[in-house]
C-alpha cells in the first residue's frame, strides 16, 4: 500500500469516526453551552409542533361544519397545544437560556451542578417525546388508550423531574458561584433566573404530588379523579396563568439587562427593579393551592371583599413585575443614549406581550366578565409563551457574541421582533375578542362561526404560522451569522445593571 | 521596616451541595405538603350519608374495618428521630477529624432507613387496604408511597456521603452538612404525614 492509499483510508476513518464522536460528545455534554442550547432547540422544535396545531385548530374553529381533525381527537389535540406551549416551549425555552448565559454573567468557567442539569435535560427531551407518542397513540387527557394514557401519566413526570433538576442547578448556580459578588449586584437576567429557577424547584413538585395520585388512580380504581378525561382538571394549574410568569420570569430579566446594555448606561432604580422580578415569587403562594380565585360580586361588602383579596393577591400582584420592569427598562434607555438595538426591541415587545397575556388572565378571573371556559384562557396563554419567544430571541441577540464570538446585525433581528410581535397579536388577540363574542374553549362545534368569531380563528391560524416561520428565520440567521462576515458586538461592554 | 500588608485570601466559596440539597429539600416539602393538601381536602369534602340507625351521619372515607397500626406508625416517628440525631453526629465528628465515628454515624442512619422502609412495608401488610373501591385507597397509597420513595432517596444520599467519607474526602463537611439538611427536612414531612394520615387518618 502506498503512503497515498495510506493517508486515504485514514482520512475515511477519522471522516466516519467525526460523526460518532460529535454524537458521543453531544450526550454526555456537561457544559453549559451545549446543555443550554440542546434545550432551546428542543424548545424550537416544540415550537413547530405548537405552531401546527394552533393552525390546524384555528382552522377547525374557523367553520364549525368542517371536521378537518377527527371529533374524537379534538380534546388530546386541545391538551397537546397547552402541553406544548408550556412544558414544551416556555419552560425549557428559558431554563435552557439561564444554563447558557448564567456563567457569562457571573465570571464563572460552568453552571453548578452541571451533571445534574445534563440528566435535567435528557429527562425533559425523554418525557417530552414520550408524551407526544402517547398522544399519537390515543393516550393522554381523554384518551381512549389505557396503556397510552398511563404512558403519558409518567411521561410528564419524567418531564417534571427534569424541569425541577434543571431548575435546581440554575438556582444553585446564582446562590452559590457569584465570584464575590452580592446577590443584589448580579445581572438582572441572573437574578430573574433564579426567581423563576427557584418558583419552578418548588411548584413542579406540587405537580409532581398530583401526578402520582393521577398514576395510583388511574391504574387501579379509578374511583378518586375521575379518570382520563379529568386529568387537564387536575393539572390545569401547571399550564395557565398565573403559574407560566414563573417559567418566563427571566424574560423580564433580559429587558431590564438589555435596556442598559442599549442605552450604556445604569439602572437608575435598580432596587425597584430587582423588587419588580421578585413581585413575580408570589406567583409560588397561588400555585401551590392549585386553584383558579375569581372574584364575585358578593351580596355584602364583606363578602365581595373575601372575594377580592385572593383575587388581588393572586391575579393582580404578579401583573406589577412585568409592569415595574417595562417601566423602568424604558427609563434606563432614556438615561443613557436612547437607541434600538436588536435585543432591547425583542425583549421589550416580548415583555410586553407577557404583560397582555396576565392582564388577561386577571381579567378572566373577575367573574362579572364571564370569560371563564371561553377561548380567552387560550388567547392569554397564548400571549405569554410567544411573548417568552420574542424575550428569547432579545437574550440569543444579547449574549450570542459573547458565547461565539459572532454577533447578529440589529435590523434583522428588529425585524423579525416586529414580525414576531405581529405573529403573537395574530395567535392571540382575536381568542380575546372571540372570548367576549362566547366562543367556549376546547371545542370545534356548538357556537356561532358566522361573523367576527370565524375571522378570528382563521387569524390565529395565520398567526401561529407566522411565529413558526419567525423562529425558522431567526435559527437560520443565527447560523448565517457563524459563516458570515463578524458584527460589532454592541453589547459587550459590561456595565453593571 | 514594616511588612507589606498581605492582600485579602479568597471568600471563602458557599458550598454548592448544601445549597442545593436546601432546594431540592424544599422541593420535597412542596411535594409532600401539596400531596397531604390534596388528601385533606378530599377528606374535607368525602361524601356523607345516613347511617342505619338514622339518627347519625356517617363519612365515607375511612372503613370502619381498616384499623392503622399505631405501633408501625409511631415507631417509625421516634425512628426518624434517631436517624436525625446520627446525621447531625456525623456532621459533629467530621468536624473533629474523626472518620471512624463520622462513618459509624453514617452507616447507622442508612440501616436506621432501611429499618423505617421495612416499617413502612410492615404497615402496609398490616393494614390490607386493597386499592379496589374508594379515594381513601388510592390517596393512601399515594401518599406513603412516595414518602417511601423519599426515604430511599436519602438513604442514597447516606450511601454517597459515606463512600466519599470511606474514600478519603473527610473534609467534606458540606457534604454531611447537606446529608443532615436532607434528613431533617425528610422527617418534618413524614412528621406532617404521620400526624395527617396515620393519627387523623
């Protein structure tokens, strides 16, 4: 063999072996940057599946005659959608992000715990597809499929466990590697971390609880919660308001960090800001009693007080965090030089949808409104996830050319924010205007389509369209990006937020 | 000639497993305290009905004929105890340098473990409840069920402390510190759930 023949077999070896190892590499990853990144593209990835089923179910809604999704699987399609937004999307979507950006922050080499956070993420990614086969199987919520339906029962709490571990690695990454820094001197981004970290590490064992009696119930007697048709009942705390501002919480940390990296300047009420995240813990006491408090107009004062004070407390409160943030963020910008950069546009827009998406909700809980079992829960959820979307792309902006190197140019990213903003508009607003007009949740039939309320869910579809091809187009220009000519990173003077 | 002033050592670092093992114990209060919520409130709200005799109401949630095994039960309370007081001993000793009886203490709160595991199956013999018929089966069993579960944990947890000890890593102290943290909170919840489910009942 000649030394020609030689060098060409090696290469076909180590060509073959490259693929092998980049895999091997990629499972057994314990640093951040691939942990982090493995789980906002797993994130992505659930995004598409959401995106598919708000539009396939926009347009079963759009003409009640139609029968596009078989009646039968209306209900399991209804409950993907809310899974996939929530524990497909929102919440993997910003712990992935902390586990990413967290150790840039605080002058730290990796997260802590960072094995903990790499089984944290293979749980999630396990769960989350064993859900979505249950599913496709006849299983999950209302599905006919026994073994299906206790599939799904475990599934989702293999999806909770490994929210919770991931959760706890970032929550000890702040408490415990800040390089001498106070807790209150962080990031914004990596305080809001660790109050959205720390609200996951308490309430997902709540649900965790719930699942298990879910599990006993419904592989033995059945006599206790009512079987599959009774589980979202059970759970639907997990996936609605208020509960999701703890998995976008640090989307609110991105603004406030964003908004000084814009302006080069420092936050000139940085306490009230860091008090405005905190608002959102409180969001924990409402969880954990698992239920929805809507206020009544009672027959005596005393009583409509009763009413008001859960209500205020777990409906209205939480409405301050987002609100204090936005407010200040843009107070930041005015002290500094006011520009826009590709960050602070979608993180601000982003918050700001997250702001919608609670003002809604704290209106459907007010009783008078008779909003309660209407298309108006979807449309605020709905709100909040992609608002969380919009923040994410302000966070990769932010932080991409600090982690690569390689920054992205602002007005694509500016655009694609108000592309965004529109999609979210689109997906939401006419499930709020619909929910006015009586449109009932989670059915296809039994309402009139005629009107404003048929146009309205032809938009929805259009709108979660439109986000999936917004999230396609920013994947792609972050790719680009690795390839193309460098960006000035104007992000990456330190300034302390 | 003074001597030039030494510059200032590095802070000292917070201990990355006592601090988590903080918040994944009160992970495990939420989900003990969010279970014994959901057991009290469907006591609270177990179906009622007239009884034979007509002049009394009766609640449908425990049968008449399952009687909870005071002694299991409240053995496995003081248990907990005893496995408390070793692991604060451990943390105690290896704060002193002292291996051997740090390992003793260790090794004494994973069969102090085992022995409240072996209780728990004991009860479960003992009280024969058939999960066929009603919310208090399936709800009891959940409930022990995972406690079981968390006691296996922090049985793991004394396994892995005791191997590091074993191993040499004696300075571990906030290792133990955290082992000790675990078993406390491990014992205020199954505290709530003895008082709720087997005192209760």
């Amino acid at each position: 063999m000649t030394a020609t023949e030689t060098q060409s077999v090696t290469t076909t070896s180590h060509s073959m072996a490259r693929p092998l190892l980049a895999i091997s590499r990629w499972l057994t990853a314990v640093d951040h940057t691939r942990i982090g990144a493995s789980m906002a593209l797993g994130a992505a990835f659930w995004l598409v599946i959401a995106g598919v089923i708000g539009a396939v179910l926009g347009v079963e809604r759009a003409d009640v005659s139609g029968a596009l999704v078989d009646a039968g699987a209306l209900t399991q399609l209804f409950s993907l959608h809310r899974f996939a937004l929530v524990f497909g999307v929102a919440a993997p979507l910003m712990l992935g992000l902390s586990v990413w950006m967290l150790p840039a922050q605080l002058h730290a080499s990796n997260i802590s715990l960072p094995r903990l956070a790499s089984f944290g993420w293979w749980a999630w990614l396990a769960g989350s597809i064993t859900v979505l086969v249950s599913y496709l199987a006849n299983g999950g919520p209302g599905g006919g499929a026994e073994q299906y339906v206790e599939l799904y029962l475990l599934a989702l709490g293999f999806v909770l466990v490994g929210l919770a571990a991931v959760s706890v690695a970032v929550a000890t990454t702040v408490l415990t590697r800040r390089n001498g820094q106070r807790l209150a001197d962080v990031p914004m981004s990596a305080f809001s971390a660790l109050i959205g970290a720390l609200g996951v590490a308490l309430t997902t064992p709540v649900a965790i609880g719930t699942v298990i009696y879910l599990w006993v119930d419904y592989v033995n007697a059945r006599v206790a919660f009512g079987g599959a048709d009774f589980m979202d009942n059970w759970l639907g705390w997990v996936m609605r308001e208020p509960q999701t501002l703890l998995y976008v919480v640090p989307a609110l940390g991105i603004l406030a960090d964003a908004a000084v990296r814009t302006a080069k300047s420092r936050q000139p009420l940085r306490g009230v800001v860091l008090v405005g995240v905190g608002i959102a813990a409180t969001v924990v006491l409402s969880s954990v009693t698992q239920q929805a408090h809507v206020f009544t107009v009672g027959a005596s004062p005393t009583e409509s007080l009763q009413s008001l004070v859960p209500f205020a407390l777990f409906n209205a409160v939480p409405l301050l965090s987002p609100l204090v943030v936005i407010g200040l963020s843009l107070l930041a910008l005015k002290t500094g030089k006011p520009s826009l950069s590709g960050a602070f546009v979608a993180s601000f827009l982003g918050a700001g949808m997250i702001f919608t998406g609670l003002v809604g909700s704290a209106a459907m809980h007010i009783d008078a409104l008779s909003l309660v079992g209407t298309v108006f829960a979807e449309a605020a959820l709905v709100y909040v996830v992609y608002g969380a979307v919009l923040a994410a792309v302000g966070a990769v902006a932010m932080h991409i050319g600090t982690a690569t190197g390689r920054a992205l140019p602002d007005v694509p990213v500016i655009l694609l924010s108000l592309v965004g903003v529109l999609a979210t508009v689109l997906a939401s607003l006419p499930h709020y205007i619909a929910g006015f007009l009586d449109q009932p949740a989670n059915v296809a039939k039994g309402y009139d389509d005629s009107g404003i309320v048929g146009v309205a869910n032809l938009a929805v579809a259009l709108g979660h369209v439109l986000m999936v091809a917004v999230v396609a187009l920013f994947l792609a220009l972050v790719a680009k990006s690795r390839r193309g000519a460098p960006v000035v990173d104007r992000y990456q003077a330190q300034v302390n937020t | 000639m003074t001597a030039p002033a030494l510059t200032a050592g590095p802070s000292r670092r917070t201990s990355t497993v006592f601090v988590a093992t903080g918040v994944v114990a009160a992970g495990v209060v939420t989900l003990m305290g969010g279970m014994l919520a959901m057991w009290l409130n469907f006591r609270a709200n177990a179906p009622t009905r007239v009884a034979s005799d007509g002049a009394s109401l009766i609640k449908d949630w425990l049968k008449k004929d399952t009687a909870v095994p005071e002694v299991a039960s409240n053995t496995m309370m003081f248990t907990f105890v005893i496995a408390c007081i070793m692991a604060q001993w451990a943390v105690y000793s290896a704060r002193r340098g002292d291996k051997s009886h740090t390992t003793l203490a260790l090794s004494i709160t994973l069969f102090t473990g085992l022995a409240l595991l072996n209780a728990q199956i004991a009860l479960w013999l003992q009280m024969e409840v058939v999960l066929r018929t009603d919310a208090y089966e399936t709800m009891f069993y959940a409930v022990t069920g995972t406690m079981f579960a968390v006691i296996a944990s922090a049985m793991v947890y004394s396994l892995v402390a005791m191997f590091r000890m074993l191993a040499g890593r004696t300075q571990d102290h906030d290792v133990l510190a955290g082992h000790a943290l675990y078993w406390y909170a491990v014992s205020g919840m199954f505290a709530a759930m003895w008082f709720v489910v087997y005192v209760q009942k």
